[in-house]
C-alpha cells in the first residue's frame, strides 16, 4: 500500500498473522517483522534465473539475487506482491507455485518471514533498469562455484539457497 509516496507493509508475528501496519521507514527503524517474497524462476534445463540488482539500489547493489523479491506491501497476498514483483522486475507473468515460509533473523533483532515461490519461464525478460542490471540462467552448481568464488549476493538469497537446496 502506498500513501503519498509512502510505502507501508503489514506488521507480522513469527506464524505470519498480521498484527499491526507501519510505514517502511518504521519497520526497519523499529525492527518490526515484516514479510519479504522471493520468486525463482526455472527454465527447461532446470537452471534458476538470477537478477543482478541494479546499481542504484540502495541496499545490495550489484549483487545476485532470486529471480525477482521485494516487500510484500500492507493487504497484498504473498501471490499478488509475487506477480507484482515478477511484473515491476522482469516483465513477466508465468504461472507461479508456493513453496514455503522461513523466518529470517537477521541478526539485528530484525525478523522477516520469507515466502518463497518458484515457476517455470524460459523467458523473454523485460527488465527494469532502475531494479535490475540483468538476468541469466545458472545451474545450481555454476551458483555454488560463483558463491565459493566470492561473486557477491544478497543474503536472503543465500538464506534460501542454504534452506532449500543444502548450499
């Protein structure tokens, strides 16, 4: 939900109920939990889709990141802000599947439950330059390699990475 410029996301517990509504600004000043989606994209060789974030991007730029992800705004369902990101990110509307929730402590005393969905999308992809530099295809063990390499990447998408395939 956007008010005048303002972006406010649904305050969450650690089962996902809602429990309050805050401005963006005060979730992460106050360290309020708060609900983040993450979208990864197969094609037909069962290689993910990674988004390099642009580098405008005022946290992480320049690093690898799920196929799209973003803030799940204030009374958007996990699958609406899911299309939404898919849509503002890469320009894409496949058909999409959930997988699961996580909670991720970041360390700070700020929590976020992550959901995560995938699809299957061999492309095209019409990225935003203001979001995102590129997307490409990897399989998972090129991403192991990149990860061991030193490439850099956002840590939520390490934090699912390591949940759901072992990393």
């Amino acid at each position: 939900m956007f008010v005048s410029g303002m972006e406010f996301l649904d305050i969450v517990d650690e089962h996902d109920k809602v429990i309050g509504k805050a401005s963006k600004q005060d979730v992460y000043e106050k360290k309020l939990m708060h609900r983040i989606v993450h979208i990864l994209l197969f094609n037909d060789r069962n290689e993910l889709a990674l988004q390099l974030q642009s580098r405008a991007k005022k946290f992480c730029p320049l690093h690898w990141v799920s196929s799209a992800a973003g803030h799940v705004q204030a009374g958007e369902s996990w699958a609406e802000a899911a299309l939404r990101e898919l849509e503002e990110e890469i320009g894409t509307h496949p058909s999409i599947e959930f997988v699961r929730k996580d909670v991720y402590d970041i360390g700070n005393g700020l929590k976020k439950i992550i959901g995560t969905f995938r699809a299957d999308y061999n492309g095209p992809f019409t990225v935003n330059p203001i979001e995102v530099e590129k997307v490409e295809f990897f399989t998972l063990e090129q991403i192991r390699q990149m990860i061991r390499s030193g490439e850099k990447f956002h840590p939520e998408l390490l934090f699912l990475l390591k949940k759901q395939y072992g990393f």
